[in-house]
C-alpha cells in the first residue's frame, strides 16, 4: 500500500469527513439581555382571541424592535415597534404609526387598546399553542 492510499484508509477509519452527517443538536438561546427575560411582552408569539382578524393573527415582539404580525391567510408583516412606557406601545403600520396602551400583560394574556384616531380597538392575545397548524382555507 503506498503512502497515499495508508492515509485515505487512516482518515476513513477515523471518520473525517464524515462530520457534516451527524445530526446537530439543539442548543438553549443565550438572551443578550437580562430586560428580555423580565419582559413578558417580548420574543413570544402571540394569537389573537376572537373574532377580531383572521384566523390565526399572530403578532410577536421582538426585543430588537421588530415586529412580526401574521395569520394564517395573510402574508406576513414585519414592522419597527417600540416600547413607549411600561404601558404603551406603537409600531408603524403601512406607513402610520400605531398607538396602543397596554391594558394587561402576564405570561397568560395581553391586552391592547389600540387608538385608530377617534376609535379605541381592543385585542386580546394569549400564548400560541404548539404545535398549532393552520386550518385550510375554505374554497
């Protein structure tokens, strides 16, 4: 066996190369930031409860400031979002700023009143179930 060969046949035997087949393991997220974790508003998806949008309507607050709305049958939306004080809240929205006071935030529930002009809009939100899967839409 010549050199070449000896040292194909020690590198098969030790398994290089064959590293980008093992499976990769989930690791925990490492938070940047302690506020992220004592802000239950933040990096958790949020479902729309009742009959106010479609079905589905999701919104998630991200703790870079970007919010991501989506349902089952909508494209999603990604918007800037800040918080304005423990309870108030606004993000643009096609080109508008929305405002919305913070009506009840726990790990369970949230709840906004969105001020649409002269209109007060309320919007009740829970935790996301998982797995949850989207109905299909009726033809």
């Amino acid at each position: 066996m010549d050199t070449k060969a000896a040292i194909i046949a020690l590198l098969s035997v030790w398994g290089v190369g064959t590293a980008g087949c093992l499976p990769t393991m989930a690791q925990e997220p490492v938070l940047e930031d302690e506020e992220d974790t004592s802000n239950p508003l933040l990096n958790k998806v949020w479902v729309l409860q009742g009959e106010n949008g479609g079905p589905g309507a999701m919104q998630i607050f991200l703790a870079d400031g970007t919010l991501v709305s989506d349902s089952c049958w909508e494209t999603y939306r990604l918007s800037k979002w800040q918080q304005i004080s423990e309870t108030a809240i606004s993000w643009e929205e096609d080109g508008m700023t929305i405002n919305a006071d913070i009506s009840a935030l726990s790990a369970d529930e949230l709840v906004l009143s969105l001020k649409l002009g002269s209109e007060v809009l309320e919007q009740r939100f829970a935790p996301a179930e998982v797995p949850t899967v989207c109905p299909d839409i009726p033809r």
